[in-house]
C-alpha cells in the first residue's frame, strides 16, 4: 500500500536538549495510525513537525508525495488538523469559523461548508457563536474545519482529551465512519491505551522521543489471551492444564485461582476437559491483554506514566 | 490576499475592537469639548472680555512674569520666549490662534492627541492582532493552512493599515460634528500660520504664511496618520515578538508614555531625539511650536518614524516566519 505520510529520522533538539529523537513511520492509504506514549515523550512536538509547526532539526517529512520543508503549501494542502485542543475563535459563529479557514484554501465553496456541518452534524448550532458550544461540539467543529479542503490526511492530536464517555464513544465512532466512507487515512496521538486499541489499525509507540516499536494493534496484542480460572481441588487443574499443548504458563495466583496464558477460543473445550475430570470450576475470567503490558514489556517495566 | 484581508477585518470588528475604540473616541471628545469651553469661559471671565487681544496680551504678560523666575530652568525660558514672540506675531498680523469654531476644534484636537492619544488608540488596535492568535491557539490553525506564513502576516499588516486609516477619519469626523454643537461647525477658511522654521534659538519668521484652516487640518490629519502608522508597525512588530496580548499592551504603552514623558524631562539629552516616540509630534513643526530638542526638525521626525517603522517591519516578517509554534 502506498504510504500517505512518510516520516524519516526526524529529530528535534531545542538546545542541548533532544525532544525527537530519530523518529522513522509510515500512515498508509486508508489506515488510522495509533501514535502512542506518555505525556512528556514528544508526541505534540513530532506532530507539530508533521503539519509545519516547528522546523526538524533533521530529518524528513513527505505527505502525499511532497515534501513538507521544500513543498509546504502542496504537502500541507494535503493534510487536516487539530494540533491539541480545537482552538477556533470564540466569538465568531461556527458557520464564520468555517468560512474564514475556507477563505484560506483555493476552491471552498458555500457547498462543502454545509457538506462538512452535515458531516460532523453540527446543522442546528452552526450559526451560534463558538464560545456557546461544549467542548464535545468544538471538537467536532475542529474536525469540521480540519476536513474543508478534503485532505488525504488527517491528524488529530489527543483527540479525546477532556471528552466524557458518551462524547469519546461518538467521537470514536465518527472517526471510523470517516475513515470506511471517506477513505482518509488518519493519525490519531493518545496517551490512552485503550483508546487506540479500539480503534487503530497500526501503532507506533513512542516513549523518550523514540519510536519504540511499530506494527498492527492485533499482532502486538496478538491472539493469546491469559485466562484466570478458579478451580478445585487446584493440584489436580494444574496438571491438567500444563499437558494441554496450546496452553503456557500455568500461573498459582491463590488457593483456588489459576492464571493460564492460552488461545480464548479454547476456554469451552478446556472447561469441558476438566469437568470431566471432575475438576470443578466456579470461574473462568478472560483477560485481554492490553498495550500496556507491552508497553510494559518493550520499556522494561518502566510504566507509561 | 483581500479574503484574507477581510479575513483579519472581520475579526477585528467582531472582537469589537473597533467599537472599543469608537467608543472611547465618542466619550472623550465631549469632554475635551468641554475642557475646551471651559477654559474659554474661564479666560473670558478672568480678563473680564470675551476680547481675544486681550486674552492673548494677557497671555503673553503672564509667560513674561515666569520667564522672570529664576526656578525656571533655562530649556523652558528658550521655550517660552519662542512662544511670546509666535503670540506677539499673531497679535500684529490680527490673527485669532483659538477662533472658536468646530474646525479650530478639530485642528486643535489633533495637535494635542498625536503625541500621546492617538498612539494610545492605535496600540489597542494593533498589540493583540499577532499575540492573540498565540494566546488563544488559533495561530496553529492559521498556519496549517496552504498559505505562506508571509502571507498570512501581511494580511494582518494591511488589514491593521486600514484600520489605523479609519480610525483616523472617524477621530476627525467625531472631533468635528461633537465640537460643532457647542462651537458651530464655521471656521474652515479661518486663516492659520504655518512655516515656521527653528534654527537654533531663532524662530524664523520668513517662511511664515496663511493657509486655510481646511488646508491646515488636512495637512495635520495626514501627518498624524503618519506617525500614527509608524506606532502601528512598532506595535505590530512587538504583537509578534510577545506571545500575550497584555505583554504586548503593556510594553507599547510603556514605551509610548516614556517617549511623551522623556521629552519633558530631559530636553538637553541629545541623542533622545534618536528614540522614535520622541518624534510623534509631527504637527507641532506645522503650527510652529518650539521643537524639544535641538537638532530634531520635520525631515529629521519623518526620516526617524520611517526607518524604525522599516526595521521592525523586517524584524516582525524575519522573526515570524522562522519562528516555532511551541505553546
């Protein structure tokens, strides 16, 4: 596939003072691209680089083919943006917040504003001013503003930051849709786990400035699972267990409960297995496992902060 | 380049901006209006005469008596001597200096409101245009857009040019149709002096004519606009360098009621004359008011503004379009 964003040993330094370090990943056509990784660890700092912010000390940033330190208005005619918070201004309408960023792109007309207020279904409050809206509708207008000039590319830093639930479900609900209809690639930064577990196809994580590790959400989750039981008599389960060949590490936890790393599709066969033999079981707890054990993994147990 | 423009116009007037400044204008010319009356009355009634000779003889015996203290320091005596000999030549040629009238008004108004007034309402205008897209972080969304960040600084420059120019015809247009209802809107044609030249200690006398007071003010206004662009552009440059609004204000006026108070503190200090607030008061060469400190002349004034406005229009473009958006 090709690649949308292309991003090639990319270096900040402000004073003696590395904040990106090296940093190399690609977002290809159509992916949402996971950026993950503490506060502190040079996230807002990599994308301010990606959408012309703050100059590279070194490296490369190509977006659809351009390059955005040689190519700025062509590679950043590419993109659209929420650098951290949707800072639109406050005391102009939604509908003249539109028009005054429409003004700055060749070719926006009164049609694709109402296309984009349909799209991120904000019609009814459009022509009220900004400083009047939550901040789940300011984001969306943020959104709004950043899809005017149809961009390959969007990026959206921290997006459900300050968000409650109900507005980080349809908020990530929105981002899935944009990404299957409108065919956009997207690149969302979160210091949330979870966040870009549900909804990234790739992750890049990044602690210290550095990329740590990049690859698809599934094969770092991967399809293991562990798997609490609680059993009695609890000698008799271990032993079972340990001679089931897709099942590692068996793990005591307590008197009754049993931690196994094995595939979740095997749990009613391996229950069945041991009622059998006459084994009985009182509980049986899947536990996915999330990035933060291989944060936790891949740092050497250093936590994600 | 005009839909950005009118992009920075916009957000000018819907911060109400503008209105702000509208309405300080609408408070305060009334007062001064009214200052102005009362001072008029109250001359009247002291010299016992509405009679203009005899307020300005009085005048004039009055600057004589101070110039006869010795506690007056030697700046003010040169001063104020230059000032009797401009009075005594208005007296022998039968010109009124404070014909009364909407236009003398507005002259006047004009001449007070260059050095300190105006470049107060010019500062408000212009010290949050750049700081304020930092302060609230809509500078990030400006510059994400495919527009040069050159571009983008030079909409807000033209669009500040503009709005210093209307504010300039709404101060004369104000100044104007408020005087006028205590004063009469009469008095355009009335003749006023100009020409005067300082060399030195001389005021010199021989370049002086009359022109219509019409001609005067248009002359005034534009030379108040001048120096009023040139405060502009230092406010501009400053609105860049600082990320907050009120830093921004605050270091303007600062440097703006410095330069107005220097002036008065310190005349025998020479090189001040370098210092560009020093050098607002551009319609003082036109009425003939001694100049503060030797050396300075309207070329010198003109030149001064030109080449600090030059040098901050580069700093602002360099700075702004190198700079890293960190906040």
């Amino acid at each position: 596939m090709e690649a949308v964003l292309s991003v090639e040993h990319l270096t900040k330094k402000i004073g003696a003072r590395t904040i990106v370090d090296d940093v190399s990943f690609e977002v290809k056509a159509g992916e949402i691209f996971g950026f993950l990784g503490p506060n502190g660890a040079g996230k807002t700092t990599t994308i301010r680089m990606l959408v012309g912010l703050i100059r590279p000390t070194s490296g490369s940033i190509v977006i659809g083919g351009y390059n955005l330190q040689s190519d700025f208005l062509q590679a950043i005619k590419q993109v659209g943006c929420i650098v951290e918070n949707p800072e639109l201004y406050p005391y102009l309408t939604g509908r003249e917040n539109l028009e005054h960023f429409a003004r700055m792109i060749d070719g926006i007309d009164t049609k694709r504003i109402e296309e984009v207020v349909r799209l991120v279904e904000l019609d009814k409050r459009i022509d009220e001013t900004v400083k009047t809206y939550s901040l789940g509708m300011r984001q969306r207008l943020g959104i709004a503003q950043a899809l005017l000039g149809d961009p390959q590319l969007l990026i959206l830093d921290e997006p459900t930051n300050g968000l409650d639930p109900a507005g980080i479900r349809e908020l990530r609900a929105f981002i899935r849709r944009l990404s299957q209809e409108q065919s956009i690639s997207i690149f969302i930064s979160s210091h949330i786990l979870y966040e870009i577990q549900l909804l990234c196809d790739r992750v890049a994580i990044i602690s210290h400035g550095k990329v740590l590790k990049t690859a698809p959400v599934v094969q770092l989750v991967g399809e293991e699972s562990k798997v609490e039981w609680s059993v009695d008599p609890l000698p008799n389960a271990v032993s079972h267990l340990s001679n089931l060949p897709y099942i590692k590490n068996v793990e005591q936890l307590g008197k009754e409960r049993l931690m196994v790393h094995m595939p979740v599709e095997k749990i009613a066969e391996t229950n069945q297995l041991l009622l059998s033999s006459k084994i009985q079981v009182s509980a049986i707890r899947p536990m996915n496992q999330t990035l933060e054990d291989i944060f936790l993994e891949i740092t050497g147990g250093e936590g994600i902060g | 380049m005009a839909k950005l423009v009118y992009n920075e116009l916009l957000k000018m007037f819907r911060k109400k901006r503008f209105l702000v400044v509208v309405l300080i204008l609408a408070v305060l010319i009334p007062i001064f209006t009214y200052a102005q009356y009362i001072t008029v009355q109250t001359t009247i009634k002291q010299i016992g005469t509405s009679d203009w000779k005899a307020i300005l003889q009085q005048q004039i015996i009055d600057q004589e008596n101070r110039l006869t203290s010795s506690r007056v320091p030697d700046e003010w005596k040169k001063w104020t001597r230059l000032t009797i000999a401009q009075e005594k030549y208005y007296l022998k040629n039968n010109i009124n200096p404070t014909s009364p009238g909407a236009p003398t008004f507005v002259r006047k108004f004009v001449e007070e409101a260059v050095a300190l007034f105006i470049p107060l309402i010019v500062v408000i205008l212009a010290a949050d245009l750049v700081s304020s897209e930092y302060g609230n972080g809509t500078i990030k969304l400006l510059l994400t857009r495919p527009v040069a960040r050159w571009k983008v600084l030079l909409s807000k420059y033209l669009a500040l040019l503009l709005s210093v120019s209307l504010v300039m015809l709404i101060t004369g247009l104000l100044s104007y149709l408020i005087s006028g209802i205590i004063f009469g809107y009469k008095g355009w044609d009335l003749p006023v002096l100009t020409g005067f030249i300082q060399q030195g200690d001389q005021l010199i006398t021989t370049q002086v004519h009359l022109i219509p007071q019409w001609k005067y003010i248009i002359f005034a206004y534009g030379l108040a606009w001048f120096s009023a662009l040139a405060v502009g552009t230092i406010s501009f440059m400053v609105s860049v360098l600082v990320r907050n609004t009120a830093t921004s204000m605050g270091v303007m006026l600062a440097a703006v009621i410095s330069g107005s108070l220097l002036s008065q503190l310190a005349p025998t200090w020479q090189s001040l004359r370098y210092f560009i607030f020093i050098n607002l008061r551009l319609t003082d060469y036109l009425a003939g008011k001694p100049v503060i400190i030797s050396g300075m002349s309207l070329p010198f004034s003109l030149a001064m503004l030109s080449i600090w406005s030059l040098v901050a229009i580069v700093i602002a473009f360099v700075v702004f379009s190198k700079k890293d958006v960190l906040n």
